[in-house]
C-alpha cells in the first residue's frame, strides 16, 4: 500500500521534474526548521530524517559533498539533540540559553569551514560525475560549520544559514531540483523569523577561557 503510493506521488512529480523522495524530504525539512525557529528539541530527530532522505536525494543528482554533508548532520544533529538536552545548570531553567559567537569561536569556525572546503573540492574534483564541485563544497562546509553554532544555540548561526540558503536555491534551480530550491527559499524565510525569534531571548557569552 505504502509502495504504490509512493509509486503513484513519483509518477504524479515526475513531470514536474521531481520525486516522493524529494517532497518527503520537503515536508521533513520545512517542518525541522520551524522547530529550530522555535527552540524546540524536536527539531533534531525530525533534521535527522529529513538529512537521511536527502543524502539519497543529493546522491542521485551527482551533488556528493552534499550528499557526504547529510551523513554528517546526522551526526551534528546528534549532537545538537544531545546538547540543548543536557541543557545549562547556570539557566534558571536549565535550558540551554541563546548567546552570541564569541570572537575566538567565530575564527576558528571560519578556519575549519576555509580548510574543509579546500580539502572536499579537492577530492570532489577527482570523483566522475561530480557537479559544482567548487561551489558544492564551499557550501557544505559553511553549512556545517553553521550547524555546528546551531547546536550551540549561537545566534549568528541564522545569519549564515540566510546567505548558504540564498545560494543554495540558486544551485539547486540549476540542478533543476525545483522543489528543493523552493524548500530553501523557505529556509531563507524561516531563519529570518529564527534570527529575530532568537535575538529577543539572546544571553551575553559566557567569559572564554584563556
């Protein structure tokens, strides 16, 4: 039942030129990121299903630093479910508080975006079939250094997420992957209210330690 349904949805998309897999993928995403927008922990089981379905989606389009990021993210996302769970014994509620990037924080994540770009544009670049490889990899690099800083609730990981989605929809109307291009296009919408939801329970940094 589930198969032939699943079966019909892609016959119904094809024309259009996507897939169930895609609008699964879709409905996962949209609705991980209003979570997210929220503060609210199920955003990460919900992004884990959502990175496993497009792993297989990137895959099939030949987007393999894209398709390597979602492997990742699980992993990320394992860690933001873990975090924001442990929560903060300083916070009144033990919630784990919004704060800014410390600068020392924010170097460092841009030295490992800057060093995992170079080094996943060099191998992308030797794999046949591989498309944007460039571009591919910058973007998941800066997507996962941004996740990163999600999971530990730094407000500016919106601000990244804003620029990475503008050009991902871009990339991916290229890909002709409408349907994600317009996913992203929402992403763009929803880490504007993220960043303005966020920004109103924002809590100094914690001093850093020398």
């Amino acid at each position: 039942m589930v198969l032939d349904l699943w079966q019909a949805l892609d016959a119904a998309l094809a024309p259009m030129g996507s897939s169930a897999l895609e609008l699964v993928g879709f409905v996962f995403g949209v609705i991980a990121v209003w979570l997210m927008t929220r503060q609210h922990i199920a955003a990460w089981p919900v992004g884990i299903v959502n990175v496993a379905l497009y792993a297989v989606l990137f895959t099939r389009a030949g987007l393999y630093s894209d398709a390597g990021l979602q492997v990742v993210y699980v992993g990320l996302s394992a860690y933001g479910w873990w975090r924001w769970t442990r929560g903060d014994a300083s916070s009144a509620d033990r919630s784990l508080p919004v704060t800014r990037t410390p600068p020392r924080e924010a170097a460092l994540a841009a030295a490992v975006a800057l060093l995992a770009w170079i080094m996943m544009a060099l191998i992308t670049t030797r794999i046949p079939g591989t498309s944007l490889p460039w571009l591919d990899s910058a973007l998941v690099a800066g997507s996962l250094v941004t996740q990163w800083l999600a999971a530990r609730k730094r407000l500016e990981n919106w601000l990244c997420w804003i620029v990475l989605d503008v050009v991902y929809v871009g990339l991916f109307a290229y890909k002709q992957l409408y349907l994600t291009a317009l996913l992203y296009a929402v992403f763009v919408v929803l880490a504007v209210r993220g960043h303005v939801a966020w920004s109103r329970t924002v809590r100094p940094s914690s001093p850093q330690p020398t």
